[in-house]
C-alpha cells in the first residue's frame, strides 16, 4: 500500500476552516433551563450556559440571576 504525499496547502486549509467554524459559532447562552419529560415540561434544572451536565431537553435563555 502506497501513502500519498499530503496535499499542497492541506494544513493552512484545515486550519483556516477550523478558525471559520470558530467564527461562526453561535456565542454561548447566559443560561440553559433543563426541561421535564413530555411536551411542555416543566423546568427541572437551570445551568450556566457553558455547563456539559446540562440534559437534552434544554432551551438557552439570556439574562443575569439576581
């Protein structure tokens, strides 16, 4: 099996496209409110938008606590 020699410019491309993607993100919310089972659960938690334990049914929101 023959590797091929990498492609001209292959890096400076991936790494221009990582920074676009980065660019393009959407910021993170102030805040995600978890929501209960079902249609129209009821709130059960809130986390910091940056928080990983945040569940699937979440729906970001902006503001400031307090």
């Amino acid at each position: 099996m023959r590797l091929r020699p990498p492609a001209p410019g292959g890096e400076e491309r991936r790494e221009a496209e990582r920074l676009r993607g980065e660019q393009a993100r959407p910021p993170v919310p102030d805040w995600i409110v978890e929501r209960g089972i079902g249609q129209g659960g009821p709130p059960i938690e809130v986390h910091r938008g940056d928080c990983h334990a945040a569940g699937s049914r979440q729906a970001a929101t902006a503001g400031h606590a307090g």
